[in-house]
C-alpha cells in the first residue's frame, strides 16, 4: 500500500509539471460530467488596459458538483507572436469533458464555441502580430485608442450565432478542427500562465459564480485583469444563459487539480503508513528514516515560500509592472514543481529500500 500511495502522489506530480512544460498539448480534464455546461452568458467586454494584453473569453467550468463560471479576461500574452487558444466542452466516453487552453503560434481548434470578441468558432478576428507588437481589431475589441495606437478596424460578419457552449452530444455544436487547426495542434505550445490558473482559483472559490446560485446569469461576467474580480471595471452579465439542471457528482473520476504556483499552493504531504517488516528495531530505524525526511522536506517548502514572498516584496517595492509579475510567478511555478517532483523522488526512494527484499524459491535439485 505504501508504495501504491507513492506512485499515486508521483503521478499527480508528473502531471503538474506535464501542465508546465513547454511543448503543452491540449489535454482533456479527467472527469466526465453528465449534465451539459450552461449556455454562453451575454456580456460586454472590459476596456483593454495595456499594450499586449489578449483577451481570453470566459467560460463555465467545473467544480464541487456544480459548474462555475471563469469570467473573460485580459491577459499578457506570454510570448510576442502567441495567441490564445480557448478551452472548450465536449461530449465524450459518456459525458461532457473539458479541453484545455494553451497559447501558441496559431489558433488552434476550440470546439467551434462562438465565445465572441472575434472567437467566433474558428480562429481569431481580434487581432494580429505584427513586427513585434499585437495590432487590435476595433470592430471587436475594446480598446483605447487613446492609450494604445496599434488598431485597425476590420468588420467581421458572424455566419452563426450561437450561445451553446459544448461541442457534440445532444445539442451541441456539430464543428470539426479543419487542417489547419489540426496542425496548430501540433506546434509548441505554453499551457495557462500562472496569473489564468491564479483566475480560475478565484472564480471557483467565489460562490456567486456557480450556476446552481447565479443561475447562468454570472454578476462578474469579465474583468479587465485576471484576478480583479471587484471594482469598477467588472462587468456583470446583461442576459444569462440557460442552465440544463444541477450536475451530478462524477462517480470514479476526478478534476485535475490547477497547477501550483507556490508552496501553500501544494497538497498537504502524504504520510507513509508505518513500517512494518515484522522486525521492532528495523521498523523504528526505518520510522526514524521517514519522520527526518518528512521534516527535512517540511523545512524547505517554508524555506522556498519564505523566499517566494521576499521576491513578491522586492517587487512590490520596485512597483514592477503586469509583465514582470506574471514573469515572477511563472519563475515560482516552476521552482514549486521542481520542489514537489524532487520531494515525491525522494520518498519513492526511501520506500524502495525499506520495501522487505523478495525471497527466492529454493531450486530445485535436479532430477537424478
């Protein structure tokens, strides 16, 4: 059993930093829920408030038996020349999964989901890279031109309208990935940065966001930065959409965790059962082994939080703009899934050499 724990808390590990890693692939959440996501809310977006910021469009998710809703946001793109690709719901192995968002050179597919704000089903109308900087479609995007001068104005005729938010299944979208966005899958790809995974924490924490309460009808629709959901630049929904019915727990699956950011962001440590080799004294060595690492390993988690907040301060003290600080947490992200992944290692190792030794079969003498 207790090597069984410790793959299992390897595996969460792992699939935190796979979440990480460069070359992220969008990736289906592991719970399948059977009651369909609402419908898409209505609601204005938010000014842009910064050169380089993307929109990325809200949407439900799910969480604690009830769907919730992540408002629309402005983010840093993280790369000059990325592009976010939308997440979206889809029926599959018997009920609705959800497919990641990720940035990347291209638009990939996202289920054909008419989220607005020039993510129309395919594509993007919103905008373009060019020589370095993000040049923003005023006929769909928010923005002050005042403020930023990079814009142009290109129309865009909406062939469907849409506030179905799920792909397959029984009324949702019948849209397939065309070639193109087939091969944007393909390309490198940098999954939610921490500031997005950081937003969607507090959208699942906030309860005026579930649908079971605000029944499709969300009071913070968008947000002019990830992470702000009060102030003036909220934007409540104008119309809600419809919800299905409350979801049904999901029977032998589970959520995928968001990735952690910093130390108190990770799982509480998962303590070895005891030994027990039917030896007193090997059992209180082994014992003895377990408790100094689980100390040695407590002790730097609080170090490396300890130094994370320092970092946090410094910049504060330096009144760092939006870019450097969602450049430190993607630093602290990192060091954290590094900590955590050298952490599970080290237990696995302990509990390989206190694993009782395999005893052989005598052999056999041979037949005369």
């Amino acid at each position: 059993m207790r090597i069984i724990r410790s793959v299992r808390l390897l595996l969460f590990t792992l699939g935190m930093l796979v979440m990480s890693a460069a070359s992220f692939a969008q990736v289906r959440v592991g719970v399948a829920i059977t009651i369909a996501p609402p419908e898409l809310p209505v609601y204005e977006q938010p000014i842009c408030p910064g050169d380089g910021y993307l929109w990325t469009p809200g949407y439900w998710a799910y969480g604690d038996d009830d769907y919730y809703w992540v408002p629309g946001t402005w983010v840093l793109a993280p790369e000059v020349g990325f592009l976010w690709t939308p997440g979206y719901w889809g029926w599959g192995d018997g009920g609705y999964v959800f497919y990641d968002g990720y940035w990347g050179p291209q638009v990939g597919f996202y289920g054909g989901i008419n989220y607005g704000f020039g993510y129309f089903g395919h594509g993007f109308e919103g905008g373009r890279w060019d020589n370095g900087h993000f040049f923003y479609n005023r006929a769909v995007l928010n923005v002050n031109v005042n403020v930023i001068h990079n814009v142009y104005n290109t129309r865009v005729n909406e062939t469907t309208v849409t506030r179905v938010s799920f792909n397959g299944g029984n009324g949702g979208i019948n849209a397939r990935a065309t070639a193109q966005e087939e091969a944007a899958a393909h390309e490198r790809h940098i999954p939610p940065v921490a500031a997005q995974t950081e937003h969607i924490q507090a959208a699942r924490s906030n309860p005026d966001l579930r649908a079971s309460i605000n029944h499709g009808k969300p009071p913070i629709a968008a947000t002019p930065r990830p992470g702000e959901l009060k102030g003036g630049g909220v934007v409540t929904a104008r119309e809600g959409g419809a919800v299905h019915e409350t979801a049904a727990r999901p029977e032998n699956n589970a959520a995928r965790p968001n990735p952690a950011v910093h130390p108190n962001d990770l799982p509480a440590a998962e303590r070895p059962a005891q030994p027990n080799t039917g030896n007193a004294t090997t059992d209180k060595k082994y014992q003895q082994q377990q408790q100094k690492l689980q100390a040695k390993q407590d002790q730097e988690r609080q170090k490396l939080q300890q130094k994370q907040e320092q970092d946090h301060q410094k910049l504060a003290q330096q009144k760092a703009n939006d870019a450097q600080k969602q450049q430190l947490e993607q630093k602290h992200q990192q060091q954290t899934q590094q900590l955590a992944q050298r952490h599970t290692q080290q237990q696995q190792q302990l509990q390989q050499r206190q694993a009782p030794p395999q005893h052989q079969a005598p052999a056999k003498p041979p037949k005369p």
